[in-house]
DNA sequence: TATTGTTATACTCTATAACTATA
DNA sequence: TATAGTTATAGAGTATAACAATA
C-alpha cells in the first residue's frame, strides 16, 4: 500500500466542494421559491423563456441546463400548467416549439428572482464582491469547458 | 413592470453555475467510480473512514457530507455489504458506531481516488493551479459559512 | 431532555430507450 | 440520416417523521 496519496483529501477535493456548495445553493433557492410553488429547475426554465423576447426553443434549454431534453418537455408542462409559459411553433422550423413566458411568468420571475438572489447573497456574504467575480469567472469557465468538450461531458 | 434587474441572468448566477459544474462533476466521478461498483456519494463516506484511523461516527459522516443521518445509515449498510468498511461499536460511548475502513476497503479508496482524481484534472484544465487553489479556497468557505450558521443551511 | 442511529415513506432528480414529426 | 420533441420507466438522491437506545 502506498503510504502517500497523488489525490487530495475528500475535504480538499474540488469535486467534493463544488457538490457541497451546490447543495446548499439548490436548498436554499428551493426555499426561496417555495412561496411561489416552484422549484429550481422550472424557476431556471422560466428565467431562460423571459430573458428570450422571441422565446427559447427546448433544445437550447437542455443545452443551457444540461438537462436531456425529455426532462425539459416535463418542466414546461409544468410552467405550462401554471400559467407561467407558453409553446408556441417556431416560423423557421415545424419541429422546434418555442418555450414563451407569459406577462405573469415574467412577474414571477422577477418577485421569485429577488428571493433567490437574496437567499445567494447571503450564502455567498463571507466572499468579496471581488471574490465572488472570481468564483462566478472560475465555475463559468468549468461549464464552458464541458460545453466545448462537446454536449455534456 | 420594472425594466431593470437587481439580479443577474441565470447563465450569470452563482447558485447556477455551481449547480451546473457540480453535475458535471458528479456525473464525471460516478462514471470514473462505476468499474469499483461505487457512486460519488459510496465512495465519499468510504474516504472520510479511510482517513480516520480510529473510524468515524456516522454523525460525523453525515455532517461533514451535508447529508441526513438517515441517508448515512443506508450508505454505509452498501459499504459494509461490499466488505469495504465495518461498524464497531464506541469504546466512549454506546449509542456511537464507529465507521472503520478494511483493508479491502483502503485499497478501493485508493485505486478509485486516482480515477476520480484524473477525471477532476481533466474537468479542471482550463484553469490554472493558482486558479485552483483559489476555486477551492472559495467553495471551503462557502461550506464553511454554512456549518457555523448551525447545520445546514 | 438531548443525541445517535435506525426504519419507513414520499417525493424529486437523473438516466435511458423508444418513438413521432419534421428537416 | 439527423434533429426537435415526446412518452415511459427505472433507479438514485432528498426530505421528513417517528422511534429505540443511550447519554
């Protein structure tokens, strides 16, 4: 047996951090969105389909969350359900259905929106602003990585 | 309807991004773990016993790991059912059960820590060492913050 | 009274495969 | 042939509550 180890301590592991904070923040912004009767995962659909004026089609969704695309079909539904989206056919392509936010989707992106951030503020308030850039810069570029890499690896 | 946010776009959120790389990460460990019939959150508790040579309480477990007590009883009952750890009764106090690697167990953790370790690199290139020191440095004290403000939140 | 561990249960999230329709 | 969306299903992860044994 090897006395020392070319691996960190689990404590120490990137990996492990990333998935520790990262269940911190999806708690707390479950929590957040509790009084408005969604979760994270549609609350981020809801936040693509409003910043998108002529909507999103499911396939970016799924790129930008990734998520498969039949786990988008299921959120939308649900967004659907309540009020807070809408599909509608894309001009360009009959297959691709564009993910629209309603007027009250937008409201509630933005009421839902204050809630989360403030949840992230504080979970984040022992970093600087300066600090929490960099960490905001460092994540972002993980992801684009993967992206890059080619669909989600 | 206000026209300007007091939060960030979503692909701009901290809680996001985090909870974005994090599945990656996940996804990535989970693949490198699957030729030692582990997941992420098996081999987790497997480290944390490997590296207490006295063994560790599962309350210990589940509070380093951010998880329910309840969640640490089902995973260790995985790792004593594939000979990698035991349970052994608290010489201090008799409610507490000790989590203790075996030998089987220690070279598991070793073998899969390098695989897990490669797949981190890898997720990791496009940032430099000092970039990663700093990641981790941030994701520690964001977990940190969370433990002193009592539990989990 | 409080803590450690356990059982049970319900719900959410993730992973895959197979399929339709359009391109 | 490939892509966008859909349906279905199984497995993994999360959240709670209630309880026994011990402190």
């Amino acid at each position: 047996m090897e006395k020392y180890m070319n691996f960190p301590e689990l404590t120490d592991d990137v990996g492990f951090l990333l998935s520790r904070a990262s269940g911190l923040a999806v708690r707390g912004a479950n929590a957040a969105l509790g009084e408005y009767g969604l979760r994270v995962r549609q609350y981020s659909v809801l936040a693509l389909a409003v910043r998108a004026p002529d909507g999103i089609s499911q396939r970016e969704l799924a790129d930008t969350l990734g998520l498969d695309p039949s786990q988008v079909v299921l959120l939308v539904d649900e967004l659907v359900g309540a009020g807070l989206v809408e599909r509608r056919p894309a001009p360009s392509d009959r297959r691709t259905r564009l993910v629209v936010a309603t007027g009250e989707g937008e409201r509630v992106r933005h009421r839902a929106g204050e809630r989360v951030w403030a949840d992230t503020r504080h979970r984040l308030r022992a970093l600087s602003d300066a600090e929490q850039d960099t960490l905001r810069e460092l994540l972002a570029r993980i992801v684009d990585t993967a992206d890059s890499d080619g669909g989600n690896r």
